[in-house]
C-alpha cells in the first residue's frame, strides 16, 4: 500500500502570505495526485487531479505540482476563506486510493 | 446539478450491521466510479471502497470482508452494507462521484454532505 506523508501538519500563515504544502509518496504515483481542500464541518472539495490540473472553479492563486514521489500545493497569497485543511490523495491505476493525513492552514 | 445526499447514519452497538445509502442527482451512478470515504472524529480522509462503472469492487483492507459496496441503478443510488461492525468504524461516511479525466485517471469531484456513523455500546 502506498503511503502519502504530509508536511507540514500545520501551517500559521497570515492572511497575504504564501502557503506552500508538501506531499510525499512512498514511492513513484507518477502524476497521480489529488487536493482536497475541506473547510470545518464541510466535505472535501477537489482542487486539483493528475498533481498539476485545476478542478473547475478553483482560483488561481492556488497552484500544484510534482511528479513521482514529491509533489507541491501552492497558495500565492492566502485570503480568508482559505484557511482550512488540505489533503492529497494518491489514484494510481489500483486502489486502494489512499489519503495523506492533512495539512491544517491556521491564521497565525 | 449534481448532487449526492447520503443517510442511513445513526447508532449501532459493536458487531451490528447497518447499510448507508447515497442518492444521486444530476448524473447516473451507473455510469461512473463511485467512492466512499469516511472521516473519523478529528481525524483525517481514509479511502474506504469503490465500485467502478463495469462493476468491479475494491475495498480498504479496514473493511474487506465486512463491507460490500453497491449501486441500484433504477434508483440512481449508491450503497454501503457493513456488517460486523467495530468501534474503530465510527465515522462520517462520505460518497463521491469519481470523475474520469483524460489522462484514464479519477479524483472525487462531487461529494455529499456525509451521514455519521457511531458504533457504541
């Protein structure tokens, strides 16, 4: 089973800062790679698939990249509503799809 | 308007059974990749099982033997049975709808709102 380490566990950032969250695989998932970002009380939201593409509606500011075993969550400068907990999801070709353990974007 | 609406959730006691279900709207379940993921209390995402649009079914180690995923397509509805359940199965069970993107893989873009699952005595 591959395993997804996110780091860090949390983030204290201020509002206009850059967030910059990572996700590493126990070994090589290609570019097979989801964000989620999930707001308390609320269901995930996909933010991007395939490591670096943008799910519809996702602001610009937020950007992803990566390939093989380290991969990259961007967020050029954080408003409000982004402060939350962000999640990678490794979908190689076979399940089982598994989740790293979150990152939490707090308000410093 | 895509929509998923899970229920079922409630209060079960140790080695129970309880089956979730997952309305959908908007598009058809038969024709798509379809997930459920639960969140423990406080915890993060755990991927639990998939059913695929041929109808092949993969499961979490957690769950293989006790869970059984599937789908009625005349009521455009996803299901999860699970039996012998355990307290570490406390949850909020989420269902999604799995996208297929170009490159032939998937990411969850659709999902409901969850039901809480609570195995207590």
């Amino acid at each position: 089973e591959i395993t997804l380490t996110q780091s860090p566990a949390t983030l204290s950032l201020s509002p206009g800062e850059r967030a910059t969250l990572s996700c590493r695989a126990s070994q090589s998932i290609i570019n097979y790679l989801a964000w989620y970002q999930q707001k308390p009380g609320q269901a995930p939201r996909l933010l991007f698939y395939d490591a670096s593409n943008r799910a519809t509606g996702v602001p610009a500011r937020f950007s992803a990249s990566g390939s093989g075993s380290d991969f990259t969550l961007t967020i050029s400068s954080l408003e409000p509503e982004d402060f939350a907990v962000y999640f990678c999801q490794q979908r190689t070709s076979w399940p089982p799809w598994t989740f790293g353990q979150g990152t939490k974007v707090e308000i410093k | 308007e895509v929509q998923l609406v899970e229920s079922g959730g409630g209060l079960v006691q140790p080695g129970g059974s309880l089956r979730l279900s997952c309305a959908a709207s908007g598009f058809s379940v038969s024709n798509n990749y379809m997930s459920w993921v639960r969140q423990a209390p406080g915890k993060g995402l755990e991927w639990v099982s998939v059913i695929y649009s041929d109808g092949r079914t993969y499961y979490a180690d957690s769950v293989k033997g006790r869970f059984t995923i599937s789908r009625d397509n005349s009521r455009n509805t996803l299901y999860l049975q699970m039996n012998s359940l355990r307290t570490e199965d406390t949850a909020v069970y989420y269902c999604a709808r799995d996208r297929l993107y170009g490159s032939g893989t998937q990411a969850s873009d659709y999902w409901g709102q969850g039901t809480l699952l609570t195995v207590s005595s």
